[in-house]
C-alpha cells in the first residue's frame, strides 16, 4: 500500500492497511501454485521517532512505544490468520532512534550499546508466551464491526486462546464487553499486555453461562481457555 510509505503519512495499522488480506491473496497464489512452499514475510514494522513517514501515531493517552507494540501484536496475528508461515519484523534494535529514516526506530530494544527495552519487546514477547504450541483456529464473530476476535488453538491438546481486541486507530473500548466460547469451558484466565511483563499479567475470569466478560480496547487481550474446538 504506497500510502503507508508515502511523505503524505502517517502509517497505517496492520488493519487499516489491510495486511491480512494482502498476504491472504499471496497465500493463496502459493496454495494453487506452488503446493509445499512457505511463505514468510521478512521484513515489517513501524518507527517510534515521531519524524519517521513510517511512525506510528500517538493515540489519545498511547505513546508511540505503546502503538508501536500493539500495531506489532495485532501484526503477527493478522499475518498467522492468513496463513503466512513465517514472519520476522525489522528489526531487533534501533538503528538510531534519533534518526527520521525508516525504520531506523522500529526495534525492540534500543540501539547498539543500549539494547533498553521498549514496550514492544514486552508485547511481542508476551504474544510469543502465550501462543507458543499454538495454531489460528478461525475468527468469532463479535457482534461489534470494531471488535476482532481471533481463535488459537494448541498443535496436540485441547487448550486454546481467544485474541480480542478493537482493530481502530481512534481510543476504542468497549468496557465489560461480553462474549460466549465456542464450546463449554471450565476455566479461564485473562492475560494482559503490560511493559516489564515478558508473559503479561494474569488474571482469573469468572464463567457465567458459558460468557466471559473482559473490556476491550486496541490493546489486545488474551483469553485463555482450558477447552477449544
């Protein structure tokens, strides 16, 4: 999408952008012509120095550190529901996060001989901790044309995780919103993104008739479950 690299700006998110449905139509070339191949996508991500064209934006109280992560989270996920093998973002560290070119601010961590982490290092990793052994299962209807709601489940084993979360760029929530699991559960636990927090924080949800209420923002949350089909 040129708009995303353009002097016009600013970047888009993984949703505005329409970065699911991009790799879908690649996945699906490789599906019809090239059986057994993978498809990787090795190089994406968004800048924190606010003078980047590929900067993230500040949304209401979310800093850029704050955007940066989640647009990332929310990347990973659109890329596994559309069917991409393997994806890396550019790139671990800044290469200078004083400097305006692209992607000389959309790392992890900082630079060379700093390596501070920034929230994304959290978020992403907490993403990693809480999928790891886990595949996309389907999307759940919502009942919100903002609200996503993205199924994993484990490779070999019953658990599985629900992804929510608001796919705007404009302070969405929606507190105390309530969605049924697929099939009956007997247990489950919230997680949360949170700066420090290499697996998030984590909370017990109360089951009322099969519903779970969690509030949702375009911070993702992560619902795990004990049973998905």
């Amino acid at each position: 999408d040129g708009s995303q690299y353009g002097d016009s700006g600013p970047a888009l998110s993984p949703e505005a952008g329409k970065l699911k449905e991009q790799m879908a139509t690649i996945v699906k070339y490789r599906n019809e012509n090239l059986p057994g191949k993978e498809v990787w996508l090795s190089e994406f991500g968004w800048d924190t120095n606010p003078d980047s064209r590929l900067s993230v934006p500040v949304i209401g109280s979310m800093d850029r550190q704050e955007v940066q992560g989640i647009w990332l989270v929310r990347a990973y996920m659109a890329l596994a529901a559309a069917g991409v093998d393997r994806a890396q973002m550019f790139m671990l560290r800044d290469v200078n996060p004083g400097d305006k070119t692209q992607f000389s601010s959309s790392g992890l961590v900082g630079p060379k001989g700093d390596f501070t982490r920034k929230k994304s290092w959290y978020y992403v990793a907490t993403l990693k901790n809480t999928l790891t052994n886990m595949r996309y299962a389907g999307e759940v209807p919502s009942g919100d044309a903002n609200v996503l709601i993205y199924k994993f489940k484990e490779v070999k084993g019953s658990k599985g995780v629900y992804a929510i979360w608001a796919q705007t760029s404009n302070g969405y929530k929606v507190d105390g919103y309530s969605f049924k699991t697929s099939v009956p559960v007997s247990s489950a636990d919230l997680v949360t993104l949170s700066a420090g927090a290499e697996s998030g924080r984590r909370s017990r949800l109360n089951i009322t008739n099969g519903q779970v209420v969690v509030n949702v923002s375009e911070r993702p949350v992560f619902v795990m479950v004990d049973h998905l089909e």
